[in-house]
C-alpha cells in the first residue's frame, strides 16, 4: 500500500521549461514509488505516429517521454519514421534511403499507426530538428537509431543543446553497440538491454553498466524473472525498464491485456520493480497509474 500512495506519473514531476536537471535527477535516482511513462512512437492514438502533433499529445497526455525512430533521407537529413519505406505511414512509396528530403517533405502523414486504410492527414514526416523542438525540457527522448547513425543522431541533440534529454541503449551481450554509445557515455542516459538469456537479471545488472550503474531495461519470457531480482530490486533504486508493445518481451503480459486488466500487467511488473514503462497505450496506463495512487 505504501508504495501506491506514493506513485507519481506524468506532469506531477514534469519540469519546468528549461529546467530539465530536475528530471535528470528524478531518472538517475528513482523517488519511492516512480513510475516514468514513455510512449512508443509517440502518442498515436489521436495522432499519427512519429508525428510531431503526437509529440504534442504526450506533453497534453502527462507523459514522460517518447520513443522515436531516426533514419536519413538520400541526401542526409535525419528523419523521423519508423520503417524502411514510407508505404505504410505516408502517401508515399519507396525507402527513405532512397528519397530526398524535397520528396519526403511533401509526403502526408497517415492517421494513428498507418496503413492504406488510415486517412490522411495534414502532418508531414518530421525532421529530428522539428522533433526535437517540439520535445526540447518537456520529454524524455528514447532515441531508436534504425542506420547506424548513433554518433550522428548524439550530435545533433549537442546542437540543440538537448544531450541531457536523450535516452540511448545498447544490448548487454554487444559490445559493438556498447561502443556505438561510448563517446556520449556520461552526457546522455544509457540503458543496457538486459535479455533472460544473459542469466538473471541480478546478475545481469552486476555486469551490464549503466553510467549511474543501476539502469536496466530487461526483456523476458519466463514468469517469475523478474520476482527473482527482489533482493536488488526491493528498495527502488534501479530505474528498470519494461515494454509492454510485444508479449514475446513480456512473458505475455502485454499492451493488448493491460487496457482490458492494467493491475495484471503493468501492476503485476511495478510490483515486482518495474519503474519505467514504455507502451503504446500511453493515455490508459496514465489513468491506471492515477487510479493506483488513489
């Protein structure tokens, strides 16, 4: 009961504008009961995804952050979108490797999460700039780099003077990609990917690092995994990461259950020690979060 009463979400610990230390604090070391809310690809229920009016939506919603997708266009613009091509979120067709940012600029952005028969709308595909406008002291920035760009993508948030809201990850068992976010290590917030198949997650968090050294974001497929970390968990200090998008990350207990039974998914991970949580039904976990402190 305790740990309820004392949940806080979304805009009780937003910062005020220009004031992003504050949240950077909050990140690093968890308040008792913290939950931090990101949204994948933005919140796409009354926008289209990836889109900068979803950014807006998730500043309305209260929520923390937001995951997004940068890829560049034939001529080196950074881009926000998802998939390979722009078929399903556009108007458009073909790669975006393939495409000049002029091509991609006029495309119109499908409503939610896309598809032929989504309609269109008047947004247009983001630049990493626009999108980080929209965000800059207001959001988390989850950044999924899908072309190998990562240094490229960390110096454009320097630019923006943004380096302190990002939020980049490397698989525990790659040291490849632990290189990718080395240079940046102490500038950004680094999460390591924790898979069951790297052990347990005690173990795991011993020897994936962190630059605060306990951040985790753990993927599982067996029930129990994460009752099993109770002795490091138990007092709150590990800023763990779940995603609740795909059952296979989830041991089942994913988005498509938690809106019909939020206590028996996300509750059922907060309880066990889940404090961040990335989910494409952003508004609903939000609600159940609000319900929970009460």
């Amino acid at each position: 009961m305790g740990a309820a009463l004392m949940l806080t979400i979304g805009a009780a610990w937003a910062a005020a504008p220009g004031d992003w230390a504050a949240q950077r604090e909050r990140m690093i070391h968890p308040p008792k009961g913290d939950v931090i809310v990101i949204a994948h690809r933005a919140c796409h229920d009354e926008a289209p995804e990836n889109s900068v009016a979803a950014v807006r939506r998730c500043i309305a919603l209260g929520a923390d952050g937001v995951e997004l997708d940068v890829r560049h266009t034939n001529d080196g613009v950074a881009v926000i979108l998802h998939d390979h091509t722009v078929d399903r979120t556009t108007d458009g067709h073909g790669a975006i490797a393939d495409l000049t940012y002029a091509e991609v600029s006029r495309l119109r952005l499908r409503a939610g999460a896309g598809g032929p028969a989504a309609p269109l709308t008047a947004e247009h595909v983001p630049t990493l700039d626009d999108y980080m406008t929209a965000a800059k002291d207001r959001l988390w920035l989850v950044m999924d780099v899908k072309d190998g760009t990562i240094p490229q993508t960390f110096a454009a948030m320097e630019r923006q003077g943004m380096a302190g809201q990002g939020i980049f990850f490397y698989e525990c068992a790659s040291g490849a990609l632990r290189a990718s976010v080395t240079p940046f290590w102490s500038k950004a917030i680094i999460f390591p990917i924790i898979f069951q198949e790297d052990g347990s997650l005690t173990d795991a968090l011993a020897h994936c690092p962190s630059p605060t050294g306990h951040m985790a974001h753990v993927k599982w497929q067996t029930s129990g995994y994460l009752e099993q970390a109770a002795p490091v968990l138990k007092d709150g200090s590990v800023r763990l990461w779940v995603a609740t998008m795909f059952s296979s990350d989830t041991d089942q207990l994913d988005d498509g259950k938690a809106v019909m039974d939020p206590a028996s998914v996300w509750g059922k991970q907060i309880d066990a020690g889940a404090n961040m949580i990335m989910t494409n039904a952003p508004r609903e976990l939000i609600q159940y979060l609000r319900d929970r402190k009460k």
